[in-house]
C-alpha cells in the first residue's frame, strides 16, 4: 500500500474497521487489552544481535540472585527487553563514534525467571556525577559552568549528527522498533500491538507512519462514533507542519536527553582550569531520525525542576513537594542547540506541543 502523508485525517470508522474489523468500541476494548498480554515476537525477528554477547574485558557474569541483591534499592526493569536494543545501539556507537562519551558494554545475555526471559546488560562502571531525577543539582552550579556543561552536551550531540547518513528512518543497522519509540510524541502513542514498527525508507513513509499511528491513538481514547471537529482540526494542522519541517534527513539522535541520562565528571583542562566530562546514558529508542527531532527532544526533555520546601509535601515521607520551572531552563536549551542548530523552529515546537496536548 503506498505511504499515505496527507494531512487529511480519515472517519473514525474507516480507521477502526482498518485497524480491528469492527465498530464495536468494546470489542476493540478488549482486542487492545488482549495485545497487551501476547508474547512478544521471537527475538530474531526484531533484532540482529547475538547473544550471549561477552567482550574480551568482560568478568564473570553474575547470578541472577547476585543480581537482585545488588539493585534492591535500584530500578530494575524486569522483562526489559530494550537491554538488548540498547547494548545494539551502544556497540554501533563506539565502533562508528569512538569519541563519544557513552557506556562501554561488556555483557548482553538472558536469564529465565518466574516472570519470564529477563534481558541483562552489564556495562562499565562511569565515575562521576549523576544528576538527580529533576536535575536540581544543575541548577546549583555557577551560570559559567552551566554553561561550559552545555557547550560539552553540545560537542557530543554533534558528533552523533556527523554520522553519515545511511538513508533510512529506523534503528542501527536497518532495523525497526519492536515497540514505537518514545520522545517524537505521536508515534508512540498507538503502540497497541507487538509488531516490529519501521524502518522507513523515506521521509514520506515516516511521516505516513506518524499518520496511521496517529489516527489509532485517537480511535482509541475518542469513545464517540466519529472523530470530534476539534480533535480532527488540531490533528490535520499537526500533519501540515510535518512535510516542510527541516532538516528532515536521517540524522541519528539521543532520543532522552534529560539531564538526569548523564553523568558529568570534573577534570583539568590542558590549560589547567577547570573543565568537565559529560556521559551519556539511556539509548534504548535512539536511532535514524529527522533532523529536526533532535532539537525537538532537548526541547521537550532537558530542563529542571526545583522543589520549593518551604511548603508542605504532597506525601508524609516528605519526598515531593511542591515544584516550579527553573528560570534558567530556556538559556540552558538555547546553549546547546547553539552548536548544531543556531536557529530552531521555535513557533513550531510551541504549535505543535499545544497541539498534541489538545489532540488527546
């Protein structure tokens, strides 16, 4: 079927009996509840990596008890089977940008468990500075080294983009998603079923991705017979931004830059001041983009957030309280984005970020 990227959206019957061969909203209920519970495909049908997977440097892997009790207090993604996008990622990464300051990966491989196949990355250790979740940390350093950490953020981000262009729209060696990328905001939101999504050979093709997936999501979320006039209006102007958006060439991008995925680490410049090092962390949706979403997640995912604790928290053990924007948020985007893209399409991002929230 050839890539439909009209910016027309279709009825909301025409996309339910395309996408689930029924109008009942019900039925489609429970179809999307039944998808959510199907086994994910074989492992070799989304991915071309090997596994086990143990570098030279690698030491003995741990068991999966030692593992456990190593990351009680940690964040374990159980079932995670991006371990494997990622390690994928990574290892693309040092052969093709050695200078790039990101993990080193040292084990890939599975263990079965109660609750199924559990996919385990072991990297080395980065010693450094790791920003907190809201990145209040940031905002404590002098503006001067905030913004010296921005032209190292920089630095790295366009050493990504200097990547030759492969020609396509996708994961590292001519790969889809096996679940739709977070960060680009529309694709993402209609990942109703377990397939591998991409890669798109053209920016027409990606584009009538965002389309398909965008009108599922609304089909989806709209429990009315037909698509609302303003849902439908606010869809159909995002579509018409998208064919004139550049750059639109594939650019390979960092799809959360958040400050909380670095670690920073102070080191002595040449001339013997100060200077720091930036690592960073969290590849698992990273891939051959357009050009423009790189701008679009830094200014979508970096900033911080300051709690203010002179008011009471929102829970007893007096964890969250009350948050507002740092001021300096816009200035630390605009140092950034200053090395690679001096002058982005700021009326967009504000349009369309308006326009995705409305949408759904």
């Amino acid at each position: 079927m050839e890539a439909d990227a009209s910016p027309t959206i279709r009825s909301k019957p025409q996309v339910s009996l395309e996408a689930w061969g029924t109008l009942d909203q019900a039925e489609i209920s429970r179809m999307i509840l039944a998808e959510e519970y199907k086994p994910h495909p074989a492992f070799e049908t989304w991915t071309k990596m090997k596994l086990p997977y143990q570098a030279p440097s690698c030491p003995p892997l741990p068991s999966w008890l030692q593992i456990r009790q190593a990351t009680k207090t940690d964040n374990l993604h159980h079932n995670c089977m991006g371990s494997a996008n990622e390690a994928e990622t990574l290892l693309f990464l040092a052969e093709n940008c050695p200078q790039l300051r990101i993990p080193t990966v040292l084990a890939v491989w599975t263990v079965e468990i109660q609750e199924g196949t559990c996919f385990c990355m072991m990297t080395k250790y980065i010693e450094g500075i790791r920003l907190e979740l809201e990145s209040e940390a940031f905002a404590r350093f002098p503006i001067e080294t905030q913004n010296v950490l921005c032209r190292k953020i920089s630095e790295q981000i366009q050493q990504i983009r200097a990547l030759p262009s492969e020609g396509y729209y996708g994961r590292v060696h001519r790969q889809g998603w096996l679940d739709p990328p977070n960060g680009v905001d529309i694709p993402d939101r209609a990942s109703v079923c377990k397939n591998v999504t991409g890669p798109y050979s053209s920016y027409k093709e990606y584009i009538s991705a965002t389309k398909l997936a965008m009108e599922i999501a609304l089909a989806t979320r709209d429990q009315g017979e037909e698509f609302r006039p303003e849902t439908v209006s606010n869809a159909e102007k995002f579509l018409r931004i998208l064919p004139d958006w550049h750059p639109h060439e594939p650019k390979f991008t960092w799809m959360d830059p958040k400050l909380s995925n670095m670690i920073i680490r102070p080191i002595k410049g040449d001339d013997g001041k100060e200077d720091w090092e930036v690592y960073f962390l969290d590849w698992e949706c990273s891939g051959w983009y357009p050009g423009w979403v790189q701008s679009f997640q830094i200014r979508g995912r970096v900033g911080v957030m300051l709690r203010d604790r002179t008011k009471p928290p929102y829970d007893a053990a007096g964890k969250w309280y009350p948050a507002y924007m740092y001021e300096r948020n816009d200035a630390i985007r605009d140092e950034i984005l200053k090395g690679f893209e001096p002058n982005p399409r700021k009326d967009i991002w504000d349009l369309t970020y308006h326009l995705t929230w409305t949408m759904y």
